[in-house]
C-alpha cells in the first residue's frame, strides 16, 4: 500500500501531462531559474562577456590577415590564444579554490576591460604591430581561462 495520495504516483512519473515538478508547493520548469535575480544577472554579465570575446576573436583574426595576408599567422593567433586559455586552466583552478569568486570574476573582467581599452588605443594611433596582436590574443587566454573556470564552479559554490 502507498503513502501517496489518489493521482501522486502518476503525477511524480509525469504520467498526467504536467511536465513541471513542484517543491513546497511551488511549480518548478524550464526556467524557474530566471527568477532569481542573481541568475539573470549572471546569464547577462556570461552573454555579453562571450559576445565580446568572440567579436574580438574575430576582429583579431581579420586583422592579423588584412596585416598579413598568411593563413599561418591567422593560425598561430589562435594557438596562442589557446595555449593561453589551455596552460593556465589549472592554475584558474587553483585560485578560484582559493579566492572568493565573486572578486575574482570582476576582476578578470576588469582585467579584459582594462587590456581591451589598451589595445583599442592602440589602434586608434594606427600604430599597430604584428606582435601587439600576438600578445593582446595572449593576455585575453588568461581572462578567457580564469572567466570560464568561475562560471563553470559558480553553481557549486558552497555556503
């Protein structure tokens, strides 16, 4: 015999077509999670930061051509940024660990925010070289790594 009431069990198997679920009284779906402010926040900080890397992704990638015309320095770009990203995961781990993540993602974003201005100026003078490119794509991987490890670990924050 079962503690459940008349129409629980189908009710828990999704058997009679309501697809939510519900804790306290109150229905959980799909995006149940927008109703915390913090989330949003988070979802909109995550949604601008990646657009704005990819732009500059991009933009790197179409002016180290228009510099160079070589589909092999278009491509050691991106091993340099990938290596930057790669290398210093791990030790993204260890300082999310060990450093609050709230400090650390505004300050990795501060940090893309400051190198950006720089490098836009940069190219506002029209003074651009080769390897300011190279080392604008280098110093972006390490944002990208640390940005992508505390997104990644911010839902298991504990406390």
């Amino acid at each position: 015999m079962s503690d459940l009431e008349p129409g629980e069990e189908e009710r828990l198997a999704g058997l009679d077509g309501d697809p939510g679920y519900s804790i306290g009284g109150e229905k959980i779906g799909t995006f149940a999670s927008l109703r915390v402010r913090n989330f949003r926040l988070l979802l909109l900080v995550t949604i601008l930061s990646n657009a704005g890397q990819w732009i500059q992704s991009v933009t790197l990638s179409w002016l180290v051509y228009d510099l160079t015309s070589s589909g092999t320095m278009l491509g050691t770009l991106n091993v340099v940024r990938s290596s930057a990203s790669l290398g210093l995961t791990p030790l993204a781990g260890v300082l999310i660990d060990r450093i609050n993540r709230k400090i650390l993602m505004t300050s990795t974003n501060g940090w893309l925010f400051i190198i950006s201005l720089a490098f836009g100026l940069v190219l506002v003078s029209g003074r651009i070289e080769l390897l300011d490119l190279f080392i604008f794509t280098f110093l972006g991987g390490i944002s990208q790594a640390a940005t992508s490890i505390i997104v990644a670990a911010l839902p298991f924050k504990a406390g």
